[in-house]
C-alpha cells in the first residue's frame, strides 16, 4: 500500500495557473503508473492526466494543451502543472497509482485527502 498526500490546491480566477504536488511513499514509486483524478461537485471521479513508468503521458481531452503532468522519481512525487484555467476545472483533485489492463485503467490505493481547486473571479 501506498500512501499519497496531494498538496498545491487554491483559488485562482479564470486564466490563472497552479501547480498541484503528489508525495507517494514507498520505493515502488519508479515503476508505478500515476494519474490525476478529479471530483467536481455532484460529479463522479474522472481521470484527466496519467503518466507511465516511463514518462509517457495522456490527457482528458477536457484538459489537453493546458495541463502539463511529470513525475520526480527521485522525489517520489507527481505534478500536475494546470494553466489556462476554467471554472469548470473547480474540482477536488486527487492522485494514484494507475494500474492499466488493455483499454482499462483503474486506481490501485486507497484515496489520499486530495487537494481543492477552485477557480473564479
């Protein structure tokens, strides 16, 4: 089990940027898969940026060209780099480990707190 703590979160007006943090422990880190979830109120949990072991990268097409994921093995952290943002981007956001089988792909750890976003003038 990992556990994660996701940190970063704010208000921000329309336009605006931040920088969300995820701090994993465990020394499986490296090999592990992440992913940022999101939860805007009444909605259900969606991904919306994922990064592989590698450092392959894919995006919600409701986040392409504005959101920017990375990873520090060395940290053992994730980042999730927003700019450009909407109100529609208030959310909870949270991070995992991503396991990816075929077309699926699914969080493997217990959620962390998360982090707020809140965007708006």
């Amino acid at each position: 089990q990992v556990q994660i703590v996701e940190s970063g979160g704010g208000l921000v007006q329309p336009g605006g940027s931040l920088r969300l943090s995820c701090a994993a422990s465990g020394s499986i880190f490296s090999i592990s898969a992440m992913g940022w979830y999101r939860q805007a109120p009444g909605k259900e949990r969606e991904l919306v940026a994922r990064v592989s072991s590698d450092g392959r990268t894919n995006y919600a097409d409701s986040v392409k060209g504005r959101f920017t994921i990375s990873r520090d093995n060395a940290k053992n952290t994730v980042y999730l780099q927003m700019n450009t943002l909407k109100p529609e981007d208030t959310a909870v956001y949270y991070c995992n480990r991503l396991v990816v089988v075929g077309t699926n792909v699914m969080p493997l750890d217990a959620w962390g707190q998360g982090t707020l976003v809140t965007v708006s003038s």
